[in-house]
C-alpha cells in the first residue's frame, strides 16, 4: 500500500490484513520528508503498534500512487504469486482475502479480482465497471457533476443490481484489488506516467490487451474510509485526475476517434474548472465564517 499521512487509518488498515491472513504487508510512505516527523505520520506509529509488523519503505521524494505500488512490490520476492494492492484507509473484512484468492485460483486467466467497497457509512461505492467510452466520458464528466442520476453515469458505474452480482468486469478500483503476479510484471505493473486517479483503470485495461480478464467479487468486502490524503491537497488533486483522464483518452482511443482528442482536452479544461469552483463554494458553505477551511 501506499501511504501520505493518513494517520490512525494506516494501522486499523494493516491490523485487518494481518486479521485476514496476508503474509507480508510493505507500506510505502510518500509523505514528504519534513512531514514525516508530524503527528499522525510513520515515526510516530512505527513501532510500536501494527505497523511494527509492516514492511515500510521510505522514497525520497512522493512518488506517487502508481510508482509507489511498483516500488512496494518490487521490495517483495519472485516466489509472491498474488499482491493485494489497497488504500492505507480500507478494513478489509473477514475472508474478503481468502474469497478474492479463490476466484483467481478458479480461473487460470483471470490477472485481477476486486472486492465491494463500502463507505463507512454503509453505502456501496461502485467497482467492476466498464471501461468508459467517448460519450459516457464526456456525459458523465459534465451532467454527473450536477445531475447524479444521468443515463451516461448510470451506464458507467454500473449502478443498482449489477453492484450485488459476482461477475467479470473491465475493470476494479484500486482501492483493493488482488493481482496475480506474473500479469502484473508482464505488463510493468503500474503505468508511472499517471501520478494519481485511473491508473486502475489503466493496469487493467493493457491487461486486457494481453488476454487476462478481471473478476468482481462482490462477497468479498471493504470498508473504505475515502478521501483522507487527499483532503489536504484538494486542488492539486483535482489538476491530478484530470490530467490522468487525458491521458487515458489518449491511449485508448483509436481510428477516426481520436481526432476529437483535442476536443476532449478543451472539455477536461472546462471541467476541471468547475470542479474547482464547486469545491470552492462548498468549501466556503462548510466554513462558519464564510473562509476556506
């Protein structure tokens, strides 16, 4: 896993994979070096506690999401044939990990299983999704911002029934996803390039290329506490996925569709615009004073 200062939930993480069996747990910390003496960070935890069981492994510099799944795993050996790759603030639930081992053992071409996500209150976060194409994209970047239940957003996340049905998908959130070793190498793991957001997607999707298939497995199940890391840093995280969204346009799309490339640029500008200023009122809406907290 790879952390950025998410404090108590990193070892409520790793105490629910230690509960559920994982052999080893590697936890690379993309804080930055100057914040990794603040409280709630590793020094502060490690050990004692959980993580005096954990694997940590300290780059120099934030490496981001995907470079950091890569350096973690490469810090585990050649005879590790399955890598449960998660957020530091998921809780894995009882036998979520065994369940997800038992798919990829059933099926010889299966490269990825993902698990349910839930929020801590309960409701179900949509995984096992399609890849989007050209107008879901663009439907659901611009109508699902104000309009929730809109039929390219509804098509996309593969809403209601569809979230309570074992079956084979696109793709799964890496917020917990069980890969299988050998697809993961044959494909350089992680694409680098994407620092955060849809490189899940992504992984995936080059896996797909090669003949692996994914699987969701709605029995096995998280809890996933969303969004602490990257509170802190909202709108750089925001210029992150977008930029990641692009990135992903332009690798997918192929034949005539990618002359409207340029087009899909101008839009993400325009969206990532309005993401801003919708943070930003409600933002100021969540402050007593009318400031930005």
């Amino acid at each position: 896993m790879v952390d950025f200062n998410s404090g108590d939930a990193l070892e409520r993480c790793v105490a629910s994979l230690r509960a559920a069996g994982v052999s080893t747990v590697v936890v690379v910390d993309n804080a930055a070096p100057e914040r990794r003496v603040a409280p709630g960070t590793r020094d502060e935890l490690d050990p004692p506690g959980e993580l005096g069981s954990a694997r940590l492994v300290r780059p120099s510099a934030n490496l981001g999401y995907g470079a950091g799944v890569n350096l973690g795993a490469g810090e585990l050996g050649s005879d590790v044939e399955l890598l449960l790759v998660c957020n530091p603030d998921v809780v894995v639930l009882p036998e979520a990990v065994d369940l997800l081992v038992h798919v990829l053992d059933e099926r010889a071409e299966l490269a990825v299983a993902g698990p349910m996500l839930r929020d801590s209150n309960g409701s179900i976060y949509p995984s096992g999704r399609s890849f989007p194409t050209l107008g879901e994209s663009i439907g659901h970047g611009f109508f699902g911002m104000f309009w929730r239940t809109n039929p390219w957003t509804a098509r996309y996340r593969l809403l209601g029934a569809d979230q309570q049905r074992e079956r084979d998908a696109d793709w799964v959130s890496g917020a917990c996803m069980l890969v299988r070793r050998v697809a993961f190498d044959a494909v350089g793991g992680f694409d680098q390039r994407y620092f955060m957001y849809v490189e899940d997607v992504d992984l995936c999707w080059r896996l797909r290329r090669e003949g692996w298939s994914t699987r969701y497995v709605p029995g096995a199940q998280v809890v996933h506490e969303q969004g602490r890391s990257t509170a802190a840093r909202p709108y750089r995280m925001l210029v992150a996925h977008h930029r990641s969204m692009m990135r992903f346009a332009e690798r997918s799309t192929t034949g005539y569709r990618r002359s409207m490339l340029p087009l899909v640029a101008v839009g993400l500008i325009a969206r990532l615009g309005l993401a801003c200023l919708e943070h930003l009122v409600r933002a100021r809406h969540r402050s007593p004073r009318g400031l930005v907290e």
